[in-house]
C-alpha cells in the first residue's frame, strides 16, 4: 500500500496501472465496494464513511464516545496535493442510521504530512508521524486541541516514508505500544520530549545513532539494534521498553489482555515472506544476518535448499525467533486482538489488514510447545482492487471498522488516487446483521461503571476505566477482587489482575495467579510481577517446578534484565527445560520448500530455546560453560541444542561463482 509497504509490482497486483485506471474509473460507488466484499459467515460490511469528507486514511482509532478518528495523507512522497498540509479528522454518526453524518477537521497545519498513525485516549491525542510522535490534548469542546502538539518522542528517521514511527495502542498493563519500520531507526536516535537519549530498560540507546548497547560502548554486528522495533513505556514516556527488533516494516502492534503482544511484518517486495509475529520480548527476528548485518539474498545460500521465505527472515540462523506465520505476498498494515461477545467466535483472536492481497484475516494463535502456531481465515475478501484496508479498530459495542485507503495499486512509494476530483477515501463497518448503535452509557462516576469500562471491548474505554480504577483506593481494589472471581473470560481477569498487582498488597494477588489453572493467567502474573518489580530470581526458583513451557519461556524472558551473578543457577536449571531437537543444522524439517502449513512444525521446539537464548545475552559462553558443568539433563540432543543456539555459530554462504569471460 502506498503509505505501506513499498510494493513495486504494483501492476500484478492490481491487474492495472494507475494513471489510466484511476482517469478512467476512479473508486467505484460505497454501495458497489460492499458488493464486491465476501464477508465471514455471520457478519454483514456496510459503507459507513467516505468522500469528500474523508480521504486517504492511514490509521485510524475509536474514541469512548464511537467516534471514530482519522489520519489523512494527501502529500504522501511525491503526491503533494493538500499544499495546507495533511487533517486529523473526526467523524461521527450522531443519528444512529449507521452511517457517518459528520466530519469535523480536528487539526491541520503544513507540519501534518503523510502521518501513519493515530491514538485517542482520554483527552490527549497521539499521532505518529516521524522524527516525532506528537501529543495533542483536546480542549473542553471535544473537537479542537488545546493548542499546537507537545513532542512525546523525537529523533526516529524515514520522514514521510511508510516504514517510519507507527500508531501507539493502549496495553492491559497501563503502559502504551508502538512501533517503527527500518526506515524509522536506520537513522535515529530517539530522545524524550525533552530531548534526552531515550535509554531502555536494557541500558540501550535505540536507533542506529545510538552510542550505548546495553549499559557499555554500541557494538558491531550482533551487538546493536537494528531495522525495524517494537517498543513499550508508560503513559508519560517513561519506563521504556525494546519488545524486539530486526524487522523490516512492522506497521502495528498490538497487545491482549495477558500482555502477549502480535504484529506483522512486510518483506522485501515480491518475495512471497509477509509474515505475522508473536512478538517475544527482547527477541532478534532476523531481518538482516547476526553475523554482519547482511542482507537474506546474500545469506540464502548459506543453507543448501534454503526457500527464499526462510531466508528473508534468516529462519534457519540461531538466535532469530521463530515466525509464528508466513503469509504470502502482500502489504500488511493494521491489526489488534479482538476481546469481545458481539461476533461469536472471534474472541481472543487477531484481526488484520492485508492491503495487497485486499483482505482482512482473522488469525487463531494455537499453543504450541512455548510458542504457537496459527490458523487463518478472512474476515473480509473484497474482489474490488481498490479495496486497501489500512487499519482497523473496535468500536463500543464490539463493531469492527475497517479503513480503506482506496487505490488501484500499492506502494511504489506512489499512489494512483490523485485526481481532486475523483480522490477517495473510506470506512466500513463489519457487525452481525441488523446490529444497531445503541453503546451502553460511560459512567465513570462509580466503581462498577469504572470496571464496566475496563471490560469494554473498545481501548479508548478500557484505558478510562483502567485509569480510574489505578486510582480508586480500597474501594476499587474491592471491585476489582469481583471481578478478579467472578469475570466470565480470563481475559477479563487478566485485566483485573494488573490493576491488583498495582495496588498495596499486589505481590499476593501475584502469588495467588501463579496457582492458577490457566496457564495465560499464570504467564500474566508473571508479566505483573515484573512490571511491580518483585524479585524474579526468588519467583523463578518457586516455579520452577510449573510443568507449562509456557512458564519456563516467561522466566527466561524475565532473566534477561538480571545480573550474570545473580541469576546463573536460575539460568542454569532453565537450560535443563531445553527439549531435544532432531537437527540444527537444517533446524527440524529437511522439506523446507513445502508449504509454510508443512514447514511450521519444524520451528515449534525452538521457541523455547530462543527464548533461553534471550536469557542469555551478552553471557552466552559463560552460561553454556556453567550449564556444561553443572547442568542436570544429561540428553546429548539437549546438548546439542543449547550449544548450537548459544555458541551461534552460522555459515558463511560460497562466494559467487566467478564470472566466465565472453
């Protein structure tokens, strides 16, 4: 998609070129793009706004109210048809026929050029658009700011390019998550909005102009961030986080409500690797090689037999984590974990904008060893070539809307829609049939209205509730400890139990999930108890008896901020969790130019042994020697794994053959 992944064979794609589809045609009609769309049984897409108020979003949110907010890019890259500068737009359908019969311009200013990304929580405003993530707060009247926008974050590279800084989305944990594509840290060196070097929870600087990796002297190959991040901090900035890196152009990413955090990512155009990630933290995914930050082509032939779709992420190098998904050809843009009663069915399960392929798919993660794998289906296939969905967010009561872009191709850094007259922009509503805009009244005012909130299956809600209720006192730790017994979904739990965990007696309501049956609470009481710092050293020993691999990759994770001295004999009975492996040489699967379907299972076990890997960081030798020497599991495959991840050894491709004379 134009303001996406650059896709430069735009042509097979959209059967089309742009300049003559675009003079001839323009987008079709609303009422003949919901035609075109095949819609998951159950559910019914209906036009709910467009042109001329609204054109080319990018990204988009829903507010508390069901208000929906765009972003708009009418001067992406070379378009610069909107010399007044790009609009923050607010629509709203205020009648409830189910259709948008109002749109107010929010801001706009000569600064706003080409933004990807879009967050309304409370009264404030996020709007990515690199160097900056802005932070706008909106005045009594709900529809204009208070004044020009604050700096969150600055420094990020890839201005006005669609693999800069992307949309921040509300956590269940209070704390905020965005990303950046390659484009966003090739050349950065991000600073807080007083222009401080932001330092991670590493020690590290993040972006390429960073001088500092994890507490000493930024390194070479192997021993610096690179490409494309994900990322976590507080609502005020603080409290920074790296979730991973080495991608190429993740667009968004997005968390449930046990703190497990989703994206996808984009591939080099043409090659068929679009993929979507569990996003395990301080994870290296394997966009460019360790070894010297070399590109997949170079390194494919590393591995005789190598598939392009594995090389383009180094799939087979230890020390990458493994792709929950591989999904063809394509330019994936939004996604989020849907958590609600409205659709039967889709609770708990990943929803995502695929603009290439014109789709919008629902994802079903499956666990699997300690990681997952992922059946898909499609929320939406349109055969309407202009269909680009961009983004896609919940509403209220759980309605599902899609933005569309709209144009005839993708990427290129172009876009075909650039005719004033005809220039288009969309949004659609997925819902069951018959479904009427009738959101239940936000009473903030009160404890129950305050968890009502907190379970609503739209962020804008759920951050206003969970605000309140961190705040609240005895009486909302009362309420929540229902809730915590009581709440239908586990999610729902969850979602009390990190506002217990905040609260004065948080490390007991900790201790009691860790005995919980479900093994997602028992992961987010881990998760809670890092985030309230309790002592991980002394809770990973107690669990270390927690039969879930599941469990055993959370500890591992949590390792990675602990001291070498400290955490050694912890590290030590982790890598005994290690399971045999069948070969790491060509990983676990010797057809690895089958289908992704038949090629998955062959990265199931090394989920928990990257994740031992992570542990491990900058101690690599010093852990395999101590497990060497004092280790329990005496398998010789078990050795083999955790000496194949750990010295990370990886080969060389042949140099080219020589080139014969003519």
């Amino acid at each position: 998609m134009k303001q996406i992944a650059a896709f430069v064979v735009v042509a097979l794609l959209s059967g089309v070129a742009f300049s003559q589809e675009k003079k001839k045609t323009g987008c079709p009609p609303p009422d003949d793009c919901v035609k075109a769309m095949k819609v998951h049984e159950g559910l019914e897409a209906t036009f709910w706004a467009g042109e001329p108020g609204l054109i080319n979003p990018t990204d988009m949110d829903v507010d508390e109210r069901g208000r929906v907010w765009c972003v708009e890019s009418m001067n992406y890259r070379g378009s610069k048809m909107r010399p007044e500068g790009d609009r923050i737009v607010i629509m709203e359908d205020t009648d409830g026929d189910g259709k948008a019969d109002s749109y107010k311009v929010f801001y706009q200013d000569k600064a706003i050029i080409g933004p990807l990304g879009i967050t309304v929580l409370g009264n404030k405003v996020y709007v990515a658009q690199s160097p900056r993530m802005w932070v706008f707060t909106i005045d009594a009247s709900g529809d204009k700011p208070v004044g020009p926008p604050e700096v969150f974050f600055d420094g990020f590279s890839g201005e006005n390019h669609d693999h800069g800084l992307h949309s921040m989305m509300f956590g269940p944990d209070g704390r905020l998550y965005f990303n950046s594509g390659n484009s966003g840290i090739e050349g950065a060196r991000v600073k807080n909005g007083k222009g401080e070097p932001v330092i991670d929870s590493t020690g590290s600087e993040v972006g390429a102009k960073g001088t500092v990796w994890r507490g000493g002297p930024r390194g070479g190959a192997g021993h610096h961030y690179t490409n494309g991040m994900a990322f976590r901090c507080n609502v005020d900035g603080s409290g920074f986080e790296v979730l991973g890196f080495n991608f190429r152009n993740n667009y968004e990413v997005c968390s449930d409500s046990y703190g497990t955090a989703w994206q996808s990512d984009n591939d080099d155009d043409g090659n068929q690797g679009v993929r979507i990630n569990y996003v395990m933290e301080g994870g290296n995914f394997g966009y460019v090689g360790f070894n010297k930050d070399s590109g997949w082509s170079r390194d494919m032939a590393a591995y005789p037999g190598q598939g392009k779709q594995e090389a383009h992420f180094h799939q087979r190098d230890p020390g990458v984590v493994p792709n929950l998904l591989n999904t063809g050809g394509g330019s994936p843009t939004g996604i989020l974990t849907y958590e609600s009663d409205l659709i039967p069915g889709l609770f708990g399960k990943l929803i995502h904008c695929d603009a290439g392929p014109n789709v919008v798919r629902i994802y079903s993660p499956i666990p699997a060893e300690a990681g997952y794998k992922c059946d898909s289906a499609d929320l939406v296939k349109s055969s309407d070539r202009w269909f680009r969905p961009a983004d896609v967010c919940v509403g209220p009561q759980g309605e599902i809307y899609i933005a569309d872009w709209t144009d005839p191709g993708v990427g290129g850094h172009a876009t075909g829609d650039k005719d004033p007259a005809t220039i288009s922009g969309r949004i659609y509503r997925i819902a069951p049939p018959g479904f009427k805009v009738a959101p239940s009244k936000l009473d903030l005012t009160t404890v129950q209205g305050q968890i009502d909130a907190l379970l609503s299956p739209n962020l804008a809600r759920r951050f206003l509730g969970y605000q309140k209720l961190a705040a609240g006192g005895a009486d909302a730790v009362k309420g929540l400890e229902e809730l915590w017994k009581s709440a239908k979904h586990d999610q729902h739990r969850a979602r009390a139990l990190w506002l217990l965990a905040r609260s004065a007696d948080g490390a007991k309501y900790v201790k009691e999930a860790l005995k919980e049956k479900s093994v997602d609470l028992r992961v987010c009481a881990l998760r809670a108890a890092r985030l309230i710092k309790m002592d991980m050293i002394e809770l990973a020993k107690e669990r270390m008896s927690d039969p879930s691999p599941f469990v055993a990759r959370e500890l591992c994770l949590a390792m990675n901020y602990e001291s070498t001295g400290k955490c050694m004999d912890v590290l030590v009975a982790l890598g005994d969790k290690v399971q045999p492996q069948n070969s790491y040489e060509g990983v676990t699967n010797k057809d690895w130019n089958t289908q992704e379907k038949n090629r998955q299972d062959a990265y199931v076990p090394r989920w928990y042994l990257e994740a031992f890997g992570i542990a491990c960081t900058n101690r690599e030798q010093e852990v395999l020697e101590a497990w060497q020497k004092n280790g329990k599991n005496k398998d010789p495959k078990v050795a083999e794994a955790i000496a194949w991840r750990l010295n990370r050894v990886i080969p060389e491709p042949p140099p080219p053959p020589p080139k014969k004379d003519k």
